[in-house]
C-alpha cells in the first residue's frame, strides 16, 4: 500500500473510534433507543478486511456492525440517523443499529440474530457463482456464533459447494459476558474449519495489515474458485457487550491490559510515524476532520425527521410481481395489502 492508502486505515479506524463514542453519547442522552453494540477496541478488523476486497464484493455482517458500514463508505450521517430511528437513516430509521444496510454498495447488512445471517451469507456466494460473477463474499461473525447449529451447516455447504465465500470470526473472546473458555470446546476457532476440511487461519486482529495482508491472501484464492476459507482474527471489544449490558463479568485488569496494545495507536505508531509517513500536524488534521464529520453525523441525525405514520407498512413485503400464481390462484398486487394493515 501506498501512504495516502496507509493513511487512509489510520483515518478509518479513527472514525469508526470517535463515532462510536459519540453514539454511546447520544444513547445516554436517549436519542438512541433499543440495542446498541459498539465496535471500540475491533476497528482495525473492520477496516482492515474491507480495504482488502472489492468495493462490490457482497458483505454480510452481525448486528456490531458500524464498523463495516463506515468502512464500506456508507455516509457517516446517514449511519447516525438510522441509529436514531430516523428518515434520514440507512434504511429509512426502520432498521436502527442493528440492521444497516446498503444494496448500492453490496452491504447487506446488519442481523440480529446469531448465526442467522450465515446461510444467507453463502446464498449469496452461490447467487454469484450461479450469475457467473467474479465477486466474492464476506460473511463477518463473533466466537459466539461458531457454537450454533446454523455455524455449522453453513461451512459444511460452502466447502461442498466450494463457495467463495470467507468466513470472518471477530474472537474478542466474550460472548456479552461468557469467557470463550466456558462458551467454546474449541478455543482456537480456526481449528472448527478442519472437520470440515475447509482452509482456515488465525490473524492478530489488533494489526490492521495483518487482516488486510490475510483477507486478501484469501480473497483472490476465493475469486480465482479456490473455494471458501475461515479467518480467525483475536481481538477484544473495550465495552461491555451492549450500551444495555453490564460489564460485570470481565475482570478491569485485563481490559486495561488490553487496552495497551490499541490498535489504532500501535498503527500510528510502529507503520506511520515509524515510516515517516505522518507528521503530528497531520494526525491533528486528521483528527480535527474526524470530529467534524461525526459531528455532521450528529447535527444530520437531530435534523431528519421520524418515518412518517402512513409509511408504517412500507417495504416489509417484497413487491408483489403483476399476476403472480399463489396455490393455483390468481393474487392481483392489491388484493396482498389492503393498506389499512390487513392482508389479502
Ligand atoms: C440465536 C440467538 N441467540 C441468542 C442471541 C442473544 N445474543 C446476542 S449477541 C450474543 C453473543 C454473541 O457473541 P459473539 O458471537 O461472540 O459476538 P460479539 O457480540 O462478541 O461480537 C447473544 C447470545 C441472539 N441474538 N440470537
Ligand atoms: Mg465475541
């Protein structure tokens, strides 16, 4: 990478970190509801794998997911509205924090429930083996996720069906508050891969060049029919699993511990400014730029108005296709929705 790319990671990480305070921020001010998981502490995995695929390789991601939306070029603003439930937002305030989505760039979201996201994940993989697509896919998951029966199947169909598809395991370690020993047989996550004989590896997730260096390995394995691989990257989240979740469990000793080794600061650090490739004007800029664009976020967000009442039923059903066969009889589009919320 060249340094305006190097320096464009720093700049990512950075704003993904100084969002995510400041949607803790408006939490507490209660201008966010409903769940909130924030991302600090995991940044250089989010940027770091996306910086090394396509801008149209599909992403698939569970509900920590800012990260990616930031990283994938979503507009910060827009990002913000949606966590404020607004019609400003992603997804037009319906999908809140948990669900961000953009189809325009490939990010399909954003799932709440865990490991559900998996099947569709490589659903899709197939969909672009079977439109004879190069594009690969990024299916994104936690430690947790890998103990649930739909883990599982899922790796067992895209090894079979050598789907290009990489399965990307954030093991910060906790599942909300269960340690990884007490959640996990199997403690090296990369090691589940086998008995599928599927590729697997293990990154340092805190080195944003090393999840970009092993993603991309990876991805042009999968986009030349290599078949699918897992990664394994270790990392760890600095709050507690969600804004509603206490952080009892996790003894403050070894998230301070944690803590030293940050990932942006060791980027700034041991690549940047070790390089030469920054100066501490720089980095003030950066940060200064940062800071305005999430306040823009914050200021676009209080602006945008709620999703007006009438729009309540929009998009929750596909739109019916003119004289569509259901059982043998004819359904006409007007007769599914009524438009007074019962259904045809
Ligand atoms: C099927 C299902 N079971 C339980 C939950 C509740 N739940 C939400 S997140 C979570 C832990 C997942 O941990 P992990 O996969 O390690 O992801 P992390 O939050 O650490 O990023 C649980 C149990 C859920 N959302 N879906
Ligand atoms: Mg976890």
């Amino acid at each position: 990478m060249n340094k305006e790319e190097l320096v464009s990671l720093y700049r990512q990480m950075l704003l993904i970190r100084v969002f995510e305070d400041k949607s803790a921020e408006m939490y507490a001010k209660a201008k966010i509801a409903g769940f909130l998981h924030l991302y600090n502490g995991q940044e250089a995995v989010a940027v770091g794998a996306l910086s090394a695929l396509r801008p149209d390789d599909d992403l698939v991601t569970h509900y920590r997911d800012h990260g990616y939306a930031l990283a994938r070029g979503l507009d910060a603003r827009k990002v913000m509205a949606e966590l404020y439930g607004r019609a400003g937002g992603t997804t037009g305030g319906r999908g809140g924090s948990m669900h961000i989505a953009d189809v325009s760039k490939h990010f399909w979201g954003g799932y709440a429930i865990v490991g559900g996201h998996l099947p569709l994940a490589t659903g899709l993989a197939y969909a672009n083996v079977h439109h004879k697509t190069d594009r690969i896919v990024l299916a994104v998951m936690g430690d947790g996720s890998t103990n649930i029966g739909t883990f599982h199947a899922t790796l067992n169909w895209a090894q079979l069906w050598r789907l290009p598809v990489i399965f990307l395991v954030e093991n910060n370690q906790y599942a909300m508050g269960t340690a990884i020993s007490v959640h996990s047989a199997v403690t090296e996550i990369y090691k589940k891969a086998h008995a599928y004989e599927m590729l697997s590896e293990r990154a340092d997730g805190k080195d944003v060049l090393a999840v970009h260096d092993a993603v991309a390995g990876l991805a042009e394995r999968a986009r030349s029919g290599g078949g699918p691989a897992l990664l394994e990257v270790v990392t760890y989240r600095y709050r507690a699993h969600s804004m509603a979740d206490s952080d009892v469990q996790r003894p403050k000793a070894e998230i301070s511990e944690q803590k030293e080794r940050d990932p942006i600061d060791m980027f700034l650090a041991n690549v940047l400014v070790a390089r030469n490739l920054i100066t501490s004007d720089e980095v003030e800029r950066i940060k200064k730029r940062v800071d305005e664009e999430v306040e823009a976020a914050v200021q676009f967000a209080d602006a945008s108005p709620e999703p007006a009442l009438d729009t309540l039923y929009n998009d929750i059903y596909a739109q019916p296709v003119a004289n569509m066969q259901i059982g043998g009889s004819l359904i006409s589009p007007a007769t599914l929705y009524t438009g007074n919320g019962k259904h045809g």
